[in-house]
C-alpha cells in the first residue's frame, strides 16, 4: 500500500506485517503492525491462545510464562518486516496485577539481554480475555540496532 503525501512532504510507504504465527483476526477492527518506512508500530500482543489453552488444561500461564510468549510474538512480527528484537526501541506493557512487575523484568532481561527498548509500565483493570495478565505493544526501527547504542553524558 502506497501512502498519498500531504503537499510538500516526501511520500512513505507503509505496508501491513503480515507473519503466519501471528496472523491478523479476519473479523478485528485492527491490524498486528505497520512498517512505514523504517518504522514498526505495533498492536498490543497477549499470549492467546496458549493461555485459553493452559487454563482449560487446568496449568495456566503466569506473568513470566506470558510475558515470553508475548515478547516472541512481537519478535516475530519485527522479524516479518526485516529487522529483529534489538530494532524494538519501546514497548508500553499492561499489567492486570503489578506485583507481577518483577516476572515481566525477568523476561524481559532473558530477551532482550542487557539492550533494553524504552518501555511504560502500566496496572490495568483486566485485559480481553480473564486468563490474560500481561499485554505488550511496541515500537521498533529497522535502522537502529540497540545492541550497539551508546550510553549519553
């Protein structure tokens, strides 16, 4: 899909992410991302269906399970549009109980090792689904590799 620019302002592409494991809901409202030019924005994730899937198997996902399974979706998505983990620079992460914050950390340092994205911590009243405890959204460019960031001042 081809962008139509406003007067004056070069035109970007934009282009849905489109990955097989994650695929976008026939029937949503929304879509999983958007690569517009170097950019990746991405739609809040949770670990559905493998948490419906624990839960009616009577083990359901804690925050820590969860969080690894939502970080591997955005992943996946980041992978689809040509880049990988270390181009995510932000994440905004939806805690239903934040005394959970402590697993999500936990995760989230097994993942993206010692090149962490900018991120917001945010308790919330409940998510889609009752066995969901944590959701991310994110953020990524595919022109910037974390990994090799250098600390200011």
């Amino acid at each position: 899909m081809r962008v139509t620019p406003m007067p004056g302002i070069a035109a970007v592409s934009a282009e849905r992410i489109a990955a097989a494991a994650v695929p976008d809901l026939p029937a949503a409202s929304w879509t999983n991302g958007w690569r517009i030019g170097n950019e990746v924005v991405l739609s809040g994730m949770t670990a559905h269906p493998a948490t419906r899937d624990a839960a009616a198997a009577g083990q359901p996902l804690d925050a820590y399970a969860q969080t690894l399974q939502v970080l591997g979706k955005l992943e996946t998505l980041v992978v689809a549009a040509g880049g990988h983990r270390h181009n995510i620079v932000k994440t905004v992460v939806y805690l239903t109980n934040i005394a959970d914050k402590d697993a999500v950390g936990r995760a989230r340092r097994e993942f993206f090792g010692s090149a962490f994205p900018c991120s917001t911590l945010v308790a919330v009243k409940a998510l889609v689904f009752p066995e969901l405890c944590v959701e991310i959204d994110a953020w990524a460019r595919l022109d910037v590799d974390l990994r090799g960031a250098a600390a200011q001042g």
